[in-house]
C-alpha cells in the first residue's frame, strides 16, 4: 500500500487498509442464493466471493444488482492507484453484461467521480465505451488525456459529438500509440467527420479489420470505396463486411461497386 493511500485512511486499521474486503467467512456459493439474497451479498462482499456473485448477477442479467455492484465499487474508492482492484473489476464487467440505462449512468458516474482510477479505471471506461454511456464532455477529455494509452483509447471509443472532444480525438490521430490514433480515426470517422480519412484509408492498406471497414462508412468517397473494392479482392475474409459497408454509403457509385464484389466473392445476392 501506498504512503499516499494511508494517508487517505489513516484512521483505518492496516489490515483493512490494504483491502477492505479481505473477509475470513465461508465463502458464498453464488448459485445457491435467490435473486434478492444474491443482491444483498454483493455490496459487502470479500474478495473471494464478489467475483462469483458479480458474475452470477451477469448471468442472471440482472438489472436490480446495478445498485448492489456500484456501491461494491464505491465502497472501495481510494484503492487502486497502482494496481487493479478485483471487486471492482468484476462489478464492471459484470455492469457492462447486464446492460441498459442503469448500468451506463452508475459506470459513467463512478468514473466523474474517480471511485474506479488507475488500471481499474480502463475496465470501467470500456464498460462505458460496451454501454454507450454519456460521459460527460469534461470527464472524456480526462480519458483522452490520460497518461495511459489503454485510458486514451478506450476514451476514443466512448467519444461523443462535442466540440471539445472532437478536437482531442483530432489530435489523437498523431498519438505515439498507433493503437490509440486508430482508435481515434474509428471514432472520428463514426462520428462523421473527415479529418479521419486519410488516417482510415492508411488503415484499410495497412491493418484492416471490421471496426475500420465499418467506420469508414459515413465518411466515404470514391477513393476509400476502391479501398474497400481492393480489400475485398485481396482479403477474402473481409468480403461480406466490405458489401455491407459499400450497401450502407450514400453515394451514387456504392452499389454498383457493391454488386461487383459480391459477383467477384461469389455471392448470392441477399447475402451478408
């Protein structure tokens, strides 16, 4: 533990300090516990059972844990500068599996709020980024200029249409971490905008995969579909994913080029 953290707990006895949940009970057999039992066990759970019962809420998808799984994470706020808290984790995996409106504003809120940081924090920003949660502008621009690239990136990913943000991404579009400037250029060019153009038609040459044919899309011309013509030709594997995105562009060419790769593939019409 960290001089810092105790001094944030310094009331706090030293075993408990270094993790609050290091319970010494039996350990809870999460499938044996009904609906409410299980929601009632999560929020004071040890380490060796929030795991089960975050997963087990999973499972079941249930949206009355969401409550139970955050307050798991809040109670543990402090902890985690320097190395994953794995209550908190699997809260956030487990927020992410159950989905819905709920789920997105307790992740997006633990994050405003600094409960999850450190190498937590990229759990919970890809829970957001899974949740389509509505960060707001200032806690985005936080993610995008974290100082860990796995936060930056998965910041491009929650990136709404604000100004502000815009402007990070566009700038992230030269980050020293390709992983980053792709994520970017992906989330530029979803959002519309072109700046991502020559980035994503880089990427189509060079790294293609499903999420750059996809984000492509709203902003292509000519040029990025004869990428996609030649991606389909010489990537086999990308042929479906190509026509999809070709039959997607509002562009007079489009479909006649789409109609091509499909014959070239050797693909019924309908198909994809």
């Amino acid at each position: 533990m960290t001089e810092r953290q105790l001094d944030l707990f310094a009331d706090v006895d030293l075993q408990t300090e270094a993790h609050p949940s290091q319970g010494k009970g039996p350990t809870i057999v999460a499938a044996d516990l009904d609906d409410a039992e299980l929601i009632a066990a999560i929020p004071g759970a040890s380490l060796a059972d929030s795991a089960a019962l975050a997963a087990e809420a999973a499972r079941r998808r249930l949206r009355a844990a969401v409550p139970a799984l955050a307050a798991l994470c809040r109670r543990l706020t402090g902890f985690g500068a320097d190395r994953p808290v794995p209550e908190q984790e699997a809260a956030l995996r487990a927020l992410a599996a159950i989905g819905g409106p709920d789920a997105a504003q307790a992740v997006s809120a633990m994050i405003g709020r600094a409960v999850v940081q450190g190498p937590t924090l990229v759990v919970a920003a890809a829970a957001a980024a899974q949740l389509n949660a509505m960060l707001p502008a200032a806690t985005l621009g936080s993610l995008l200029q974290h100082p860990d690239p796995a936060v930056r990136l998965a910041g491009c990913r929650c990136a709404r249409p604000i100004a502000e943000v815009m402007t990070l991404l566009v700038g992230l579009l030269g980050d020293h971490d390709w992983t980053v400037a792709s994520a970017a250029a992906c989330s530029l060019g979803r959002l519309g905008r072109s700046e991502a153009r020559p980035a994503l038609e880089k990427l189509l040459r060079e790294q293609p995969s499903r999420e750059i044919v996809d984000a492509v899309v709203p902003i292509a011309d000519e040029d990025c579909m004869v990428l996609l013509r030649q991606l389909a030709r010489n990537r086999p594997a990308f042929a479906v994913a190509v026509i999809e995105a070709l039959e997607s562009i509002d562009h007079p060419r489009a479909n006649v080029i789409a109609a091509s790769v499909r014959r070239e593939a050797g693909l019924a019409a309908g198909t994809g």
